[in-house]
C-alpha cells in the first residue's frame, strides 16, 4: 500500500477530478454545474456512473474537458451486487491510473467505494450530500451496510458539501465532523437565465418539472385550476416517481370530469437539462409545492436545497410555494413568490385568480426573480468557496495549459 500511495502523490501538472456515483451523474443538477465550472477553469472532469432505471435517459452538455462513462442498468439484484464490486474495482483503476487530485462523491452508494479509495490512494474527497439519508427498522441490510460508511467519510474526507443549513448543522452533529463544510444552494448557472419574451400574456400557465407524484403536483391544484374555465393550464415536464406510475393519466382524468380536459399539457423526460429550461420559457408561474405535515429531514429543509424553484425564476417565473415558514421568508417575503395551502383548493385557486388578475405584477416579480438569480443565486456565487478551496490546495495546479483536453491511455472500460 506504501508503494501505491508514493505512486499516486507523484501527481501530475495537470489539474483532475473524478465523479464516482453509483447512479447516473447526469440527474443531479449540481453535477452538471460543478463539473462545468471546473472544466470551464481548465480542470480535467471524468464522471464515473451508472444507467438510471426504466428507460429514462439523460445527458450532460458536450465540453471539451468532460468525459462521462457509465455501466449499463441492472435490475436484477444479484447482478447489482456483482456489478457494483465490479464498480468499485473500475474506480479504483481509474484512480490508480488517471491519478486525479480530487474524487468527488454524492450518492450514498459511493460511501464505501470512495472511503476505500481514499484509504488505498491517499486522494482528496470532496463529499456532496444532496440528500440527507435515514433508516429505519424497514431499511435492508445492504443499506444499513451502506451508510454505515457515511460517519468515516463524513470525518475524514478533506471537504464537505450540503445543501441547506439545517441539514449541515445535523450533518456535522452527527459525523462529528470538525474540517471545513460548505452550504452550497442547489442553483442554476448565470448562462442559464433567460430573457423574457413579450408573447407571455395570454392566460395563465403554470409549469413544473421534475418528479412527479401526488405531493409535487397535488390533484388539489387541478381542481382549483379547472374552477378558473380554460382560463389556467398546466404544463408538466419529468417522470414519474416510483409508486406512481399512471399519476398523470390520473390528472388528465380529473380534469376532463371537471370540465377542461385540455388543462393539462405533458412534456414527458428530455434528456438535457438546457432543452428541460427551454420547455419552461413560455410558462408565466413555477409551482414549487411541499408536504406541511412531513417528519422527513429532506423535505422539512428543502429551500436551497430544492432546483425548481430557481430554476423557474431564472426562466422568469415568479412561484407559488407551499405557506410553510422558510418558504415565505425566503421567496415571498422578498416579492419572488406567492404562497398557499397545497391542500386546499380554495387556498390555490385565490392565488390562482391574484397571478391571472395581475398580470402586470406578475412580469414585474418575474423579473425581480431573473435579477436575483443573474446576481445572488447563481451556481458560480454559491460554489465559490469551494472552488477556492480546492484550487488553493497543494495538490492543485495555479494554471492552465494548452494541450489535449484528455491524456488518459486508453478507455479503461
């Protein structure tokens, strides 16, 4: 292990990180964004994953010094455990290999795999926890196994990463965690931001996007909505959840029994995250609902945490959001939102008629919301620091050559 470990720290000149998740990088928002900032900055990126389930696809912007391979998706549980020993021995070579300053890990699968690694390699770990995990008496062995690993990688990796402080501060009572530990909101990048079309007036749409379920997009809003007469219609785009497939055939049936059964408008899965945001422009309000009564860590502290409702102000959408605490103070408080009891349909469709009534109100918000995003709440503000971090590390070049984007010898598949 001596000689493996002189080996790695010879390093190289050049500037590398590799993503190691047991999952498909492509999902996470934050992936995509961090891993651009950083190719953009003359950072070598590799990303290491896997094929998400069903027949969802998704795909990360083609940049010159990114490069993502993935294993195929197995379903069969057996096979999974084969193939994810076989994982963690094809991230080991490519860390023995490519010999990378940083591994950059997220998905709790990727606990034991980069704990090892970094055992047998000495390479510095940044650990990006989007979801905070839990278990209970139901949780299976393999998971117990799993997160087992968290508190050792927690404590020992050289950064961590959190979404939104509540879960941090719980993060770090439970680790014991005493290194450095950023908070860092789960943004769009300032390219993203979209300037406003002058042909957003006609109606009210509504528009939503990710995973879909009976919490996200509550049969409460189509109610509410279908009370308005055509006058509202809502725009979905993403996949059904696991436990709900058939929701939106559900919706649709809904509110042809109420009426307007042209309310609902289904984009289905795009593959890249710039023609998801590209589906929103015409859409005048983001919906970004959660459960009031949930005991569930991710959902109680989820601003920040969540992408939708930046992503919807940065396409120029003022919100409307659950009326819970945090979500008032920090979206409608400020004018970026408008909020409501997703339970209720009379308390929606109030806010429904304020959105469609005032129109000029309405772009006024929305563009109060594109200004915000363009200056505070951006992925380039909020990873900052953590780019600061790893490029004044000693492991870390201070330039950038020019040379072949990727100097890796052969695929390593």
């Amino acid at each position: 292990m001596g000689r493996l470990n002189r080996y790695f720290e010879r390093g190289t000149s050049v500037r590398r990180i590799l993503y190691i998740q047991f999952t498909d990088p492509a999902v996470y928002p934050p992936i995509e964004h961090s891993s651009r900032l950083l190719a953009d900055r003359c950072w070598d990126v590799v990303l290491l994953g896997t094929d998400t389930f069903g027949n969802l696809q998704f795909e990360l912007p083609v940049h010159p010094r990114i490069r993502m391979k993935k294993l195929r998706f197995v379903k069969a549980r057996w096979r999974q455990k084969l193939q994810y020993f076989w994982f963690f021995l094809w991230a080991l070579c490519w860390t023995c290999v490519w010999r990378p300053q940083w591994i950059y890990a997220s998905d709790p699968f990727s606990l034991p795999i980069v704990w090892c690694i970094r055992k047998l390699t000495k390479a510095r770990v940044i650990y990006h926890e989007h979801d905070s995990p839990s278990l209970d008496e139901n949780s299976s062995l393999l998971m117990r196994w799993v997160l087992s690993y968290r508190g050792p990688l927690g404590r020992e990796a050289e950064l961590c990463v959190l979404p939104q402080q509540a879960r941090l501060i719980k993060f770090i009572e439970t680790t014991c965690r005493t290194g450095p530990v950023y908070c860092v909101w789960n943004c769009p990048q300032r390219d993203e931001v979209k300037n406003l079309d002058s042909d957003r007036d006609t109606g009210l749409i509504l528009y939503y996007h990710g995973s879909i379920n009976s919490v996200r997009v509550p049969s409460q809003l189509i109610v509410a909505a279908t009370r308005l007469k055509g006058a509202v219609r809502l725009q979905i785009a993403g996949y059904e959840a696991p436990g709900s497939v058939g929701y939106v055939r559900e919706l649709a049936r809904l509110a042809a029994q109420n009426g307007v059964p042209e309310l609902i408008e289904f984009f289905g899965t795009t593959p890249r995250r710039k023609e998801l945001l590209r589906s929103a422009w015409k859409a005048h309000v983001g919906l970004s609902f959660m459960p009031k009564d949930s005991k569930d860590i991710n959902e109680l502290h989820m601003v920040g945490a969540s992408n939708k409702p930046f992503d919807c102000m940065a396409c120029g959408m003022p919100l409307l959001v659950t009326d819970m605490r945090d979500w008032v103070s920090t979206f409608v408080a400020p004018g970026y939102a408008r909020a409501c009891d997703p339970d209720d349909p009379d308390s929606i469709e109030t806010q429904l008629r304020w959105y469609l009534e005032h129109p000029d109100q309405r772009r006024e918000m929305g563009e109060k919301c594109r200004d915000k995003i363009q200056k505070d709440w951006n992925y380039e503000t909020m990873f900052a620091r953590v780019l600061a971090h790893m490029e004044a590390d000693k492991g870390s070049t201070d330039h950038c050559r020019i040379r072949a984007p990727m100097d890796i010898r052969g695929s390593l598949r």
